[in-house]
C-alpha cells in the first residue's frame, strides 16, 4: 500500500531505485517479501488489458469452426443448404470480426505503449555531500531550504514531479519546506520515511542507524519499513533505534538543532562522543595517549569558537593535555 514502493514498481526512475537498492542490499531477507509484492502489483496492473498474441487468435479462430462439428457427406435440400451456407458464413464472419478485432487491439497497444515511452523524460539528479567541518545551506527547486551538517549527504531531483517532492538524506539536516497543497514532501533516510506538507523539522541518521526526527513547526507522519505510522507534532521528537524500536520524547532545541546556528553542544556527553563531535565540527582527527577517567562527562556550549578555545574549554579543569598539528589533535594523559 505504500505509495513510495508502488511508484519504484510502476515507474522505476533514479530517485526510487536508489532507495530501494540500497534498503535491499541493507535487508536482503526482506528480498522474497518485496518479490513478492512488486509481482502482485504488476498482476493487478496487467488484469486491465489482457493482451491478445497470435497464438490465442489462432485459438480462438479454430475454437469457432470447431464449435460447427463434422459435416457429414450427403445430399443437402437447397432450402436446408441455404441456412447451412448463412449459418457457416455468420460463423466465418465472427471470427473474421474477432480476429481483427483483437489484431487492431494488440495495433493499438503497441502503438500506445510506443508513444509513452517517447515522451518519457529522466529528470537528472543532485548529490551534496558535506565533509567533516563543512555545513551548507541548500535551496531546492521549491524554494525549501536544507541546512545541511558535516558529514552528512542529501541527494535529490533538479526539479520536482507534479505529484510529489522526493528527497534522499544521509547523515543529519534540518527542513524549512514550502507547504504545497497536493504536492508533500518525503525525506528517505535509511529504512524511515517522514510525509510532510509545511514544516521546519530535523532529522540525524546516527552511524549506528539510530534516528531521531525532531518536529518544530507543522506536521510531519514517519514510516518505518515494518509499515508502521507515527505523527508528532511540534516539540515532539522521534526515536527510532536499529533494532525497529521507537518511542516520542521531548527535546531540548538547543541540543537538537543548535548545530544549525554555530552552536557545538555538549550535554553530560561521555569522552567518545564529545571526541566525535569536535571531529565532525572542525574536520579533524583526534588521538589519544593514555587512559581516560572512568565515567568522565562534560557538559558546554560554544558559539562559533575555535578548535583550540573549545580544547581548552573541556580540558582546562580535568588536568588533561592536547596538542594540535595542523588537522590532527593529540590528547595526553599524565595519569
């Protein structure tokens, strides 16, 4: 019943493809049940015109003089040979009208089908994609805008179709969309799909395949591959977890989309994921030299600081040391 498969099914295009490649290389068991379902959806399209080859006419044609039966030799009276000649002839002359009939059908088929297909027109596609240390904003062809963070790829159609606006996104971004009567929104990211008409919401595809859908103004409803539904609105997140599990919760703007104003934000964040963070932030790879503290969490927010004041911002009270080389960070630690 999802209107996204159903499109990649009938009318297979590079935008549909590549999110359904990529969702069955990532869940090939799921590869006989979505078989499966393209063959009935193709069934149910090809039961509005049964098409009609030589063969079945040849049938049909023989199935008609068959249907008369074996003429037995004999005299046959003028008045009775008549009505036998006209009811031969009415009998040629059906299957005459079926065959040529069905022969114009198939004519006209093909004709069809032959035209359609010259008036297909493949509409080009875009990819950005965001290095580590690199945020961009994007305006696509509808006017919305898409704040894109570091590290992350949206790929989409240089122009939208009449039905629908369809968007790839890998990693994380935020969404101001243009609400459009009769034409919504999709963002695909991993095996999640969020329908949206006019909203300003964000979405991070986490590397662990976690993701997290933030609502800010609108409405938006989010598909996981299980076909399952959630809608949120405004204030309400999303968490969606690898293993299929999800739950709503509230969120803290600054933490979720604080990114998107130049704001690096740490909250009781663990040494692993503030060392991803100022990796992302600033394009740079951090080493470490000797142990981290059991338990060691850190809590701040910078505006648009450099690398070396947010270094000494964490570590100034925590008696660990760092050194930066051009786009490498070394942290050491003395005990």
């Amino acid at each position: 019943m999802d209107e996204f498969f159903i499109q990649w099914v009938k009318f297979p295009d590079a935008n549909n493809c590549h999110f359904w490649e990529k969702w069955l290389r990532e869940y090939p068991e799921k590869r006989p049940v979505v078989l499966e379902a393209a063959q009935l959806i193709r069934g149910i399209q090809s039961s509005r015109s049964l098409p009609f080859t030589d063969t079945l006419y040849l049938e049909t044609f023989e199935n008609i003089v068959r249907s008369a039966g074996p003429l037995e030799s004999k005299r046959v009276e003028p008045k009775e040979a008549f009505r036998l000649w006209s009811f031969l002839s009415i009998r040629k002359l059906a299957a005459i009208l079926v065959i040529g009939f069905c022969g114009w059908m198939g004519y006209a088929g093909m004709f069809q089908r032959e035209e359609v297909k010259e008036t297909v027109v493949e509409i080009p596609m875009i990819m950005k994609q965001n290095p580590a240390g690199v945020k961009s904003l994007i305006t696509l062809a509808d006017g919305s805008k898409v704040f894109l963070n570091a590290g992350s790829s949206i790929q989409y159609p240089k122009q939208f179709g009449p039905e629908r606006r369809e968007i790839q996104l890998i990693g994380e971004a935020f969404f101001e969309v243009q609400h459009e009567v009769g034409r919504p929104f999709f963002v695909s990211s991993g095996t999640t799909r969020i329908k949206v008409l006019g909203t300003t919401f964000n979405v991070n595809q986490e590397e662990s395949g976690k993701i997290a859908v933030a609502l800010v103004t609108g409405k938006v409803r989010v598909h996981d591959y299980r076909g399952n539904q959630v809608n949120l609105d405004p204030n309400e997140m999303l968490v969606m977890e690898k293993s299929g599990e999800f739950y709503k919760t509230g969120f803290d703007p600054v933490e979720i989309l604080g990114w998107k104003d130049k704001q690096l934000v740490f909250k009781k964040d663990s040494f692993e994921l503030a060392k991803r963070k100022i990796e992302n932030w600033f394009g740079v790879e951090v080493l470490v030299k000797g142990p981290i503290p059991s338990g060691w969490k850190y809590t701040g927010v910078y505006q648009d600081e450099l690398l070396e004041n947010v270094l000494k911002g964490i570590f100034y009270t925590s008696g660990i040391s760092y050194k930066i080389e051009g786009k490498q960070v070394t942290i050491y630690n003395p005990n």
